[in-house]
C-alpha cells in the first residue's frame, strides 16, 4: 500500500529539526516560544510549498499542564496526548545506543495541510516500544523533563535518531536546518558516517568530510541567556554516548570542559544565524569568530489573526494569507471596522477571564497584556514595581490587567514571580483589576493577542533574542509597548507602531519601570482614554507597518533563498 509519504518523500530536500513543534494547537508538544516558532515555520513551508520535512519527539506526556492554587502556587502536571489519536503510524524502525543499549525508535506522521492544498511531514520520534528496555521507553514521553542524563538521550534520539530515521523512510536530505542546539549530535552523525566502511552504513556509499557537513548543516541560535545553552559534562557524555564519538574528537569541536551543545553546532554549521538583528549582535559578541547572519522572526498570520480581522483583510487585501506583505493596505480599513472587529475580540478575552479565574472586566476601559514564560530575565513583574504609583495612575486613567505564562517546572525563581504577581493581584483588587489566567498555551495566546489593547513587554536587555507575541498582537492591530530588545528594536516607531520604554541601553529595573509608568501615565492611557481616533489610527498602522512584516512567510523566502539555496 503505498503511504501518505511516498510523494513527499521524492521530493522533499530539507530537514528542519526541532525538539518542539507546536503543529497543532491541540497537540502539547511545545513548551512555548520555539515550538510556537517551529509550527508556524511549517505552516508557511506548506503555504509556500517549501518541500521541508519536520523532525521532533512524540513527547506523548507533553511539556506541562499548568494549575495555579488559590494561593497562586504553580502545580504541575503531565499533559499527555496520544499520538494514535491525532497522527499515523509509519512501518519503519531505527535504532540508536545509548548507554550501552540499543533503544528502538518508531516514527508517526503527521500531515500538515495549507488550506490551498500542499502539505508538509512532520515525524514524531517515539520510545516508547515493547522491544525497549523499561528505563529507555520514557525517553521521549516528556518533554524538558527530567535530569541531565534524560535530556541528553533525548537530544540522541532527535539528533542521530532523527538522521537515521528520514534515511530509512527513504528521504534524500540535502540540507539540514538544526532549530536550537538541541539536535547538534545530528551533524555529528553525518560526519562520523565517512569513517564507517560503506558497507556498514546501511544507506549506500556516503562520505562527508567536515566542509561536507558543513556545507549541509544550518543553525539557527535562539539563546543569548548563557545558561540556555546545554552543556553536558563529558563522562557523562562517555557513559551515554561513547559507542559513537571519541571524546577527544568532541572536545575540539564541543569546548574542552564539556559538551556545549551550541558550540558543537557552530563548529558543524556552514550557515548559522540569530533570530533578530539585534541578537545576531549578541551572538557575535558570545562566540566571536563566527559568521552569524540575521533573520528575524515571523508569525503565521493566517493562524494568528482573529477571524473578525481575517475578515477585514480580505476586503482590502484577498490575498493576504499567502501573502501577508499586502497588509500594509490595512491603512485603508474603516475606522468604525476595525473598533469593531477589536471590541468582537476583546469581549472574547473578558469571557476567558470571567471563565478562568473569576475576574470580572470591563469592556469600556484598556486592557493591558503580558504573557510569558515566568522567568527571571523576561521580569514578568516589573509592571507591579510601584503599586502605589500604579493605583496613582489607575485613579486618573483607569485600567485592568491581564497576564499568563508559565514557569518551567525547576525554575523555583519562575515560581515564586507566578506567587508574587498573585499577591500583586490580590492588594490591588480594589484600585487595578489583575487576571492571571493559569493554563498559557496557543489557545489562550491567540485569545490574549487579540483581545487586549496594549502588549506589554519588559525583559532584561540583551536577552530577549526575539519574541513573537507582540507581532501576533500587532497583527491584531494591538500596539506594543516595550523595552527595545529583540525584534521590537525593528519594529518599535514611537507613538506609531507603539512605545518604547528605556533606551536601547541596557538600564536597572527602577529606571525601566519608571519609564513604564511615565508613559503609560502621560502618554498611552492618556491617548487611549482621550483620542480614540489616534488610538484606532495607530491600531491599523501596528498592522500596516508590523504585520506586513514580522510574518514567516517572510522569514521562510529568506531561509530558502539565504540559507537553503546557498
Ligand atoms: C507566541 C507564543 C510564545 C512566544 O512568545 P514570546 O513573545 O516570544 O514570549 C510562547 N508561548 C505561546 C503559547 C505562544 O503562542
């Protein structure tokens, strides 16, 4: 019989692999950003028909299914899936050692259709097999789960497994595109295959030599927080991988102290780049003598725009999803319009807080945004830095809050942010009314992204590398208002596309938050309350100016033309 596969197969050129892939919102095989990234990265491979196959885990217990106590403690839990309900088995079976065993690896697919009609594979990796020993079944249940040991076999069975995998299914791979350090060992993989006789290779006569590896590896960095970079220590890496790699080879191209998973990427990578232009520079400055080239991220419009917008775009711009470059006519939208196509969203996202958390807020005052990974660097929390200035501001330009996001399971710091923002939110209640709404995933993204009228956003600078909510908002034409870090510093138009606070210097937490404070007080609220016709006009230029241009279609032509047609 022949498979769903088989034309993909012939024709697909490019591996894209990812240890997270949000390709369907209802699928938790994502975390947060960089699965976000790598879903809408598919999507518009198959809008453009870029013939590129995806590569991750099954993940079948996902990332984390975020409870929040009524005392605004995060309780985790699993948030499994199965894969036999939403994707398809494939008949083939690789295997890889790990730490002396062999673990079995089966393959699911899933198919991703654009509404014209071509699609693109994505191959979920999975361990969990009979034939496997009980202690390497789980490796690819749970995603950034467990220790240091499990993370390594996991980026094994992404990274060599991944490689042997679309081998077997019969896949011809001339470019590899590594999303993140964590499929590193896959270049790796190729080069050790040139020092196997032909004859053990079981994929006919391969030989690449380093250039050659080089030449068909791309690395696309996201971290300019140094510990987001994996390092494993190498006895470690010798007891869990030593049937493959001499040590003393690692160690010239993965650092000397240990196995620096990005490292190891830079040394294989013939084409490397960061996610905006900004962190490109950072990244130069981390690992100088790199050529790091810039592309900064983009969002799926089509999965992105609320359909009260989607169906504003059509009538001025019919081609807007496939090509998103047309909304810059969003300028010619009918006032009136797009007040109503906001006021249609932001109802929507009233309901979800009523539904949520039980806080009641209204339509008639803003509704100021943030949502993200609770992490230290992003200051979740900066907002609430003065609660007595922003109840002097909410006397006189009244508003409401509403954030989301969650914190990785071990990142205590992360939780006790969730805690504080809780505490926030209770001594608040009656001046600001603050939503936490617990359970941040792509459903509730698209809810908040649409329905708010300002997206904050307030990291540490340089760290954010990129960020993509706010273009999710813009699109919405919700305007930003952020510290000018990551891709905001190309988008950011004061008093047009949104604010800035601070400069572009980095600058301690009181400075940014009493820059925060001083616009929202005399400028954003102000406008919001006070000049509706200004508000709506910089609304249609957030969509205009941002929206034509932070999409991946954009970001896809230029990794093909830049990076895949090298
Ligand atoms: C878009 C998105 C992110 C990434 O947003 P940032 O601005 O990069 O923080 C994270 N999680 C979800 C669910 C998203 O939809």
């Amino acid at each position: 019989m022949p498979s769903p596969l088989d034309s993909l197969v012939r024709h697909t050129r490019v591996a894209y692999l990812s240890m997270e892939i949000a390709f369907d919102p209802k699928v938790p095989t994502y975390a947060g950003g960089l699965g976000v990234l790598a879903g809408d990265t598919a999507r518009s491979c198959a809008d453009l028909e870029l013939p590129v196959v995806f590569v991750t885990l099954a993940s079948r217990e996902g990332y984390l299914r975020q409870e929040i106590s009524p005392e605004g403690e995060q309780v985790d839990h699993p948030d499994p899936w199965d894969p036999a309900s939403r994707t398809t088995p494939l008949g083939a079976m690789v295997a890889v050692r790990l730490e002396g065993r062999t673990v079995w690896i089966r393959p699911w697919l899933y198919l991703h259709a654009c509404p014209l009609g071509s699609c693109v594979p994505v191959i979920l990796l999975d361990t969990r097999l009979e034939d496997n020993d009980p202690a390497d079944r789980g490796i690819t249940d749970r995603l950034y789960g467990g220790d240091e040991a499990l993370r390594l076999k996991q980026e094994a069975v992404l990274g060599i497994g991944g490689e042997r995998m679309l081998r077997a299914l019969g896949f011809e791979i001339e470019t590899w595109h590594l999303n993140e350090g964590h499929a590193a060992l896959l270049p790796l993989a190729l080069l050790r295959r040139r020092r196997l006789p032909p004859d053990r290779l079981g994929g006919g006569p391969l030989h690449y030599d380093i250039e050659e590896v080089r030449e068909r590896c791309i690395f696309t960095t996201h971290t300019p927080v140094e510990a987001g970079h994996d390092r494993f220590p190498y006895p470690l890496v010798e007891r869990i991988l030593g049937d493959f790699f001499e040590i003393d080879q690692l160690r010239l191209l993965a650092g000397a102290e240990a196995l620096n998973m990005t490292r190891l990427a830079l040394s294989l990578s013939g084409w490397v780049n960061g996610v905006a232009s900004r962190h490109a520079d950072t990244a130069r400055r981390m690992f100088p003598g790199y050529r790091i080239h810039a592309v900064t991220n983009g969002v799926h419009v089509p999965t992105w725009a609320h359909p009260a917008f989607r169906r504003l775009f059509q009538a001025v711009a019919p081609e807007w999803a496939h090509d998103p470059d047309m909304l810059l006519r969003a300028d010619r939208l009918p006032d009136e319009a797009v007040w109503a196509a906001h006021e249609e969203a932001k109802a929507e996202l009233i309901e979800e807080a009523r539904r949520r958390c039980g806080v009641a807020l209204r339509p008639d005052l803003p509704v100021l945004a943030f949502a993200r990974r609770m992490t230290g660097y992003k200051r979740p929390d900066l907002l609430f830095a003065d609660p007595a200035r922003l109840r002097d501001i909410a006397a006189r330009h009244p508003f409401q809050v509403v954030v989301a996001g969650k914190a990785h399971p071990q990142d205590g710091q992360g939780k006790a942010l969730i805690r504080r923002i809780h505490e926030h939110a209770r001594a608040l209640r009656d001046a600001v009314p603050v939503a936490f709404l617990p359970g941040y995933d792509m459903a509730l993204a698209k809810v908040m992204v649409a329905g708010a009228d300002l997206w904050l956003n307030t990291p540490l600078p340089p760290l954010e590398a990129s960020g993509t909510s706010g273009m999710k908002a813009a699109l919405n034409g919700v305007p930003n208002c952020s510290v000018l870090d990551g891709w905001w510093v190309e988008a950011w138009e004061e008093g047009i596309t949104g604010w800035a606070i601070g400069g572009e210097a980095a600058a301690a937490d009181g400075e940014h938050a009493r820059d925060l404070y001083h616009k929202l007080e005399t400028t954003i609220l102000p406008l919001w309350h006070g000049d509706r016709a200004r508000w709506i006009w910089m609304m249609k230029q957030s969509i205009a100016r941002v929206g034509s241009r932070f999409h991946s279609q954009r970001m896809m032509r230029r990794y093909a033309a830049e990076a895949y047609l090298r």
